[in-house]
C-alpha cells in the first residue's frame, strides 16, 4: 500500500467506526522474533513522536519494552475495555500473506484475528486492524515460526517507520 492509500484507509476506517473520544493503538508482537517485532517497535515509535505533541485522546499500549502478545492479549483486552469505554481501538500486527503481498500495509475496519499464522488460538480484538505483511504463510505452524525468526530487520523497521509516520501526519491533519 503507497502512503497516500494509508491515510486514506485509515479514514475510510475511523469513519466508519465513527467520532469516538479516544483513540488507542495496540501494537502486538514480540521483541524476540523479528518478524513479530513489527507491532512493538511501532508502538515505541508512536509513543516516542507522540509524547511532545500534547494529544490528550490518544493512547499507545504494546512496544519494544512492553510486548503484548497471543499468552497476555486477554489480560489487556480486560484492563484496556475497563480502562477506555468507548474508545476506538486500532490494533497493529505483522501477518503473514502470499509472496506478492509482502511489504503491504492493509487496513480493515474489523478486528485483528490473532494467532492464524501460527495456527493457533484465534482470538479477536480492536476496532480496526493494520497490518503489515512481513512474509510468506505457508499454512503450517513450524514453517511460518521459521519465516517469522529469518526476516530482515532492516525491512521490519523501514515498514514500521513508514506506518509511524503515516499514523503521525493522519493524526496532525485532523
């Protein structure tokens, strides 16, 4: 997805979802592999460009230092729909897709299905789902777990510095 269409999917989405009061970014994943690193260093990078910006409804949970991951998702999906009623939550995770697909960035207006690559169980959360196809799902668990440790940093952290910034100019202009 070019960085026009981010934007521009982003707000296809939040009007869809409708005028909320708060914004929460959940960004899943986990420090030790780096395929699945893609949400927690978005979350850092959000966190790090939205701290000087004074934006009091918008909140950032997941990142480099606090992952949330598929054994703690619903420990936070607890805490975060006790702590924020009525917010939007918009979920950010690495998938796994068909070879043509790697390096784009989809954005749908339902929740993010955790746990499909690795074939294990689903569990659904957020309002809107981002996600960044990292590589190729080769429907089987060990194969995907293997694809998931070999990706090239460089890549995931050039895809998270792009969505970053995307999220940041979408979030200045409204």
């Amino acid at each position: 997805m070019q960085q026009a269409q981010i934007k521009e999917e982003l707000q296809k989405c939040m009007e869809i979802v409708g005028k909320k009061q708060e914004y929460i970014f959940v960004c899943i994943g986990v420090d030790k592999i780096t395929g699945d690193c893609f949400g927690p260093i978005v979350g850092t990078k959000l966190k790090d460009k939205l701290k000087n910006k004074n934006i009091m409804n918008i909140s950032v949970y997941g990142d480099l230092e606090n992952n949330i991951t598929l054994k703690n998702i619903e420990e936070y999906k607890r805490k975060l729909e006790k702590r924020h009623k009525n917010a939007c939550m918009i979920v950010i995770d690495a998938a796994l897709s068909k070879k043509e697909n790697i390096g784009k960035i989809y954005i749908t207006n339902k929740p993010t299905v955790l746990g499909k690559g690795l074939c294990r169980e689903h569990v659904q959360i957020g309002d809107i789902s981002i996600q960044a196809v990292v590589g190729k799902d080769y429907k089987i668990a060990k194969y995907n777990f293997q694809i998931l440790q070999n990706i090239s940093l460089n890549f995931i952290i050039k895809l998270a510095e792009q969505l970053t910034q995307e999220i940041i100019e979408y979030i200045e202009f409204q």
